[in-house]
C-alpha cells in the first residue's frame, strides 16, 4: 500500500514537473502572430477606449480571483477559463502573491499601442470551495497595454488550468484596438501586427480585412512626407514576389509607426481587399525590405500598395484615414 502511495505521489509530481516544461517551452513566442479564426467572436467594449474579440463560450461574472480587485471586468468559461480586463499593469493578485513565477516576457505592438505579455504559473495545493480552477496547476498570460498620450494603461489577462488553452486563446489579444487610435476607423476586424525593430516575414502576418472606399485625396499637400521610393526597396519587392504566388488585382493599406531611433516599431493593415494569402505575403515582402527612416519624416504613415495589370504601385500617403 505504501509503495502504491509512493507511486502516485511520485507521478504526481512528474506530471506536475512535465507540465511546467511544457509551458515554457511552448511560451515562447506568446508576441508572434497567430492564426486568426474570430469569425464567431463577438465584440466588447471595455476600460479606457478599449474593444475587443470575446471568444464564444466566455460569459461575463461568476466568481473569480479578479473579482477582489476594482476597475476589473472578467469572463469565465467554466470553471477552468478565464478573460479578465482591468485598469493598471496587470492583475493585482499576481503582484501580491508569493507562488506565481514568471515563465516568460516579450514585447510586441497590438492596437497602435506598445504591448508586453508575461507568461506565469503557479501551483494550488489546498482550494476551498470558493477557489477558481481548484487544485493543480494554473497559467496566466497577461497583455500590458501600455498609456499612450491621455490614454490610461490597461491590461488583458487571460487564465486557464491548461496551457494549452494559452496558446489557442491568445488571438484574443490581437482583436484590441482602441478608440482614437490611428487604425480606429478601420474596419472591426483583427489587426495585424508586426513585431518590434526586427521584423521578418515570419513575425508580420495580415489579418483579414473588409474592403472600405476610398476618398481622394492630396499627400502632396502635406509636408514632410516622404516619397514611395524613399520608404520602400521596390525592386527587390518586384523581384521576390515575381518567384511566388502572383498578387491579384486589388490594394492592402499599411500604416507604419517608427520609433525615435528609425528603426520600425508598429506594422498594421489598416485596410485591404486582397485575400488573406496575398495579404500575408505581401506585407512579409514589404516588412524586409523598407529603407531606413528619414528622421525628418513624419514617425508614422500609411503606404499604400496597389496590384494590377501592370505591377505593384505604391504611394504615401497621411496618417489621417485619406487612404487616396
């Protein structure tokens, strides 16, 4: 008997171990851009100028650990699943606690706003009939949004026993955006995202977006903005999608954020009528082969990317919803 005791603890503990490993290792790249299915998502709007996708299954209320914090909305989905959004950094019960342990922290733009999302876990022993998920082990990623101009800082968490559910329930955190910001006319679809300074085509992935009019209208007028061929490397553009899937008629809107350096720091679809497979691999070209900045341009801009008959076209144009 005592040896079968022995046993269970000893699996117990792997398990537990295993499941620890796993999460790191799978954590990794929580700021890459995933695969966006919210076709059945239904918008919110939250804290601060913030809207956002909310998973089916998801309902607000319940009883949950960010019910003992103010300024705090959450969503459960049973008693395993949680979405919580709230004023500040992050959840208050993880600054306070002595358990949690930080697995993992990237940093990335969603939203036009600069992002980190922290990855910890932890371990409940003993849980009372009031303590959410129960005994076991526990996961929490939390997107920090942080204040842009009057805009308050806010965060995303979102929990689950299992850390898988992490990695699948993330999209959530790519459907932000907020009022006022630069893509907040854009159609209510998930934007995409680039990375930070490094982007490569494996980072910048295009979102589906719904096509919008187009009114006219003069960059030329504007000063300080810089000509197409002082943006991009056009020929090496032409000469990488001519080796792949032809582009179809159509446009894709870009808008670009360059931080105080140069380097590119914000890379979004605004707008585009293309199919989501030109999209991505139009904006993975377009992401590696930008010029350096023009530290008298203005720091952010849209490019705008025509397909036809003849080629890809490009113009410059305001980040001011003039998409030309």
């Amino acid at each position: 008997m005592r040896r079968s005791v022995l046993g269970c603890s000893v699996f117990a503990a792997l398990s537990i171990v295993a499941a620890r490993a796993s999460a790191s290792t799978r954590m990794d790249d929580m700021c890459s851009q995933p695969k966006m299915k919210t076709d059945k998502w239904k918008s919110r709007s939250e804290y601060a100028g913030m809207t956002l996708l909310m998973p089916p299954g998801f309902v607000a209320g319940g009883y949950s650990r960010y019910s003992d914090a103010q300024d705090t909305h959450f969503y459960n989905n049973g008693d395993q699943r949680w979405i919580a959004v709230g004023m500040g950094r992050g959840p208050i019960f993880i600054e306070r606690s002595r358990f949690a342990t930080e697995k993992s922290e990237c940093e990335t733009m969603i939203g036009g706003r600069r992002v980190t999302i922290t990855v910890y876990d932890w371990i409940v022993e003993n849980a009372g009939p009031l303590t959410p998920g129960g005994v076991g082990a526990h996961f929490v990623a939390v997107a920090r949004f942080y204040p842009q101009g009057a805009a308050n800082e806010v965060y995303l968490a979102l929990e689950s026993n299992a850390p898988s559910d992490l990695k699948y329930y993330r999209q959530v955190f790519w459907t932000v955006s907020f009022e006022g910001s630069p893509l907040a006319g854009a159609p209510a679809a998930p934007t995409a995202v680039a990375t930070l300074a490094t982007a490569t085509p494996a980072s910048v992935a295009a979102a589906p977006s719904a096509p919008a009019a187009a009114p006219a209208c003069d960059p030329a007028t504007v000063p300080g903005l810089p000509a197409a061929d002082a943006v991009l490397d056009s020929g090496v553009v032409r000469m990488l999608i001519a080796s792949a899937a032809p582009i179809p008629k159509g446009y894709e809107l870009m808008a670009l954020q360059f931080a105080g350096s140069g380097e590119l720091s914000g890379m979004t679809v605004a707008q585009s009528d293309l199919p989501e497979a030109s999209q991505r691999e139009l904006t993975s070209v377009i992401a590696t082969n930008l010029k350096p900045h023009d530290a008298h341009a203005p720091s952010t801009f849209l490019l705008r990317i025509d397909s036809g008959d003849t080629g890809l076209h490009y113009s410059v144009l305001p980040m001011s919803g003039c998409t030309h």
